[in-house]
C-alpha cells in the first residue's frame, strides 16, 4: 500500500516535517511493509518558506529586521533564484513576543517591509512571494510600507509612526519615496475583509490580545486608513483582512496580487499527481475548525483527494464539530482523554500511535 502523507504544523508543538515524520513511524511501526510519500505542507503561515524552499530549491539568506515591537533582530527568508519567500510571521510574529510583552496598539509591520527591501535592494530578488500568517499586528501594513519609504501624515503634515494608535490621526500618505518593487504575490489563507464584523479587528483582534473596546477603535483606525488610502473597494476584497490587514496592505501600497496559498504549494509540490500515485491519503493540522474550510491546506488536500477518487483521513490535535466533514475519517489527540496542555507536551508521541491504530484498521 502506498500512503501519502501530506500534513501542515501542529502549532506550538510540531512542526508539518515532524508531524509528517511522526505519522510516518506510526505507520511502519504497525507495518514496515507500507511505503509512505511525506510531503510537510503549508498554506502562507509558519512553515510556509522552509515548504516553498523545498519545492523550488533555494537557501536561506539572513538580515536584520525589527520585530513587532521594534526590537532588532535575526530573521531569514528564503531565496530560490530570484524569488524571495517571506514570511511575515518571522519579523512580526506573534510567537516571537512574550505573552507580557504584547501590545497590538503599538505592534507595526516595519520589519517585514525590513525584509522586502533587503530581498530586492541586496539579493536583486525579481519576485516577492509572501506569506500570511502568526503576526502579532494589526496596522493594515501600514509599517512595511513606511519601511518601503512612505510615509503617513496628519492634518499638519507630520510624519506619524507606522502603527495603529497614530493612524487614528492619519490625513494623507506620501507614496512619492516607495521603492521599485517587483512582483508581489501575497499567499493567503483566509477570506476575511478588511473592516467589521468579519475583519481584521474583530476576528484575529482578540488572539493578540485585544479587548471588545480595542477592537472597536481599531477597526476605527482601519477604516481612516481606507479614507486616506481612497480604498473602499479593496478593502472589501476577501482575504485583505488577513495577518491584521497585511493582504490590503501588499496589495494598496505593494502592488500585491491574492493568491491561495495552499493552491501556490500545492503546483509547486506535484500534489494532485502525488495523490493520484496514493492508495491512501493523510493529512491534518493542530485544529480543525471553521476556519479550515476557508482554504486551509488540510481542507485543500480533501478536495484534491476526493477529485482524485482517493479516501483522506485527517490526523488532528483536535476537531470542531463539522470540520469531519471534510474527510472520510478523522482522529484527534483530544479524543484520547487528555487535556490540551499534555496533547501539546506529548504531541509527537501521540501522532504516533494514532497513525499506528490507523495503520491496524
């Protein structure tokens, strides 16, 4: 029997090559006879370079760029010939901040547009692939193009900080210094608008530690951006609001193009013909949930399954209701009786002997 085994990060605990390593050994450990094809996937967060390197073979290439709060630090990025893969996770993570430390007013972009100049002013990048996910901001971009060399103004004409308690002030923006870029295409996740109930604020607010009355003034901050930016269209665009508006962001003052990230992976990894070699397929992720649907890659590798005829099951952390839906079997670590803080602990363990249950079925 072959299995491909094609699954994205268990977040905070296992990376997708460990999760996908960690199914593989469940399943030789019940047979050692089955030949099982690991394919680590991701769909523009955590993971989304290191995937993309892999497919298109590159290295990393490192720089100095500012986290979210300003902090000067190590980051990298991918470059496979002249295509720069970045993620904007890993200058404006939220992983990267103490629990403490997190400030959404104040957190700002600056880094990742750190990033893009470098890849275009340093390597001669000719295509900026970016990757939207894990940031710990909510500026709309405002702080990667302020890094890209405009500048956001008040009434008066003074220059304001690129973040969002001073775009509440915002009049007009300056794009008369932005850099030359090449072409940006913006992999995304998601489908959320810029602004409401389904926006930025209101939806991915709260996970970086906003308040009800914070996400009220902070869609508030996003909505003078769209004044100011004359943007009201594209603010409506499904997927801007992603990464706290990072998708209007490239795409107002990037000249970035939408594009679905698992559907970038997944030409570039051969996914549909690997399916199709596959008598089983595998995949999951740390949660499956209403949000997975949206175009996460576990979602992804179901419909391509099923188009190719093949039976998927999902390994998972744990499982909403309705998100088993998807696939012909699901199996969570939460199942198990164990409470989430010990399913994270022992994560590879777990993923372990479930695929070997699996593998006895």
């Amino acid at each position: 029997m072959r299995i491909l085994v094609a699954c994205d990060k268990f977040k905070g605990s296992l990376t997708a090559t460990e999760v996908c390593e960690a199914i593989a050994q469940g399943l030789w450990e019940a047979n050692p006879g089955m030949v099982v094809d690991r394919v680590p996937i991701a769909d523009g967060g955590e993971g989304f370079s290191e995937t993309m390197m892999q497919a298109l073979g590159g290295e990393w290439v490192e720089c100095v760029a500012s986290d979210a709060l300003g902090k000067i630090r190590e980051v990298k990025y991918a470059l496979c010939g002249h295509v720069a893969v970045i993620e904007i996770a890993a200058a404006a993570g939220l992983a990267m901040l103490e629990e403490g430390d997190r400030d959404i007013w104040a957190a700002s972009t600056f880094g990742v547009g750190m990033m893009m100049r470098h890849a275009v002013r340093e390597m001669g990048a000719t295509k900026l692939v970016i990757g939207l996910g894990g940031s710990a901001t909510n500026d709309g971009g405002v702080g990667m193009a302020a890094a890209l060399g405009i500048k956001f103004l008040d009434s008066d004409g003074n220059e304001l900080e690129p973040n969002p308690r001073e775009l509440l002030r915002l009049d007009r923006i300056d794009e008369s210094g932005v850099i030359d870029l090449p072409e940006v295409l913006v992999a995304c996740d998601v489908e959320n608008p810029l602004l409401g109930a389904r926006g930025a604020s209101a939806v991915y607010g709260p996970q970086k530690g906003a308040s009800p009355e914070d996400v009220v003034q902070l869609d508030e901050a996003l909505a003078q951006l769209v004044y100011a930016a004359d943007a009201g269209k594209l603010s409506t665009i499904p997927g801007v609001g992603a990464a706290g508006g990072m998708g209007f962001g490239l795409m107002r003052f990037a000249g970035g193009k939408l594009v679905k990230g698992f559907e970038l992976v997944a030409k570039e990894l051969r996914l549909e013909e690997r399916i199709k070699e596959a008598d089983l397929v595998i995949t999951g992720e740390g949660s499956l949930d209403a949000q997975t649907e949206e175009g996460k890659g576990p979602a992804g590798i179901a419909k391509l399954a099923k188009e190719a005829g093949k039976p998927v099951i999902a390994i998972a952390g744990r499982v909403e209701d309705g998100a088993e839906k998807m696939f012909d079997q699901c199996l969570s670590l939460c199942s198990l009786g164990l409470g989430p803080s010990e399913c994270m602990a022992r994560a590879a363990e777990l993923v372990r002997g479930r695929a070997r249950e699996l593998a006895g079925m």
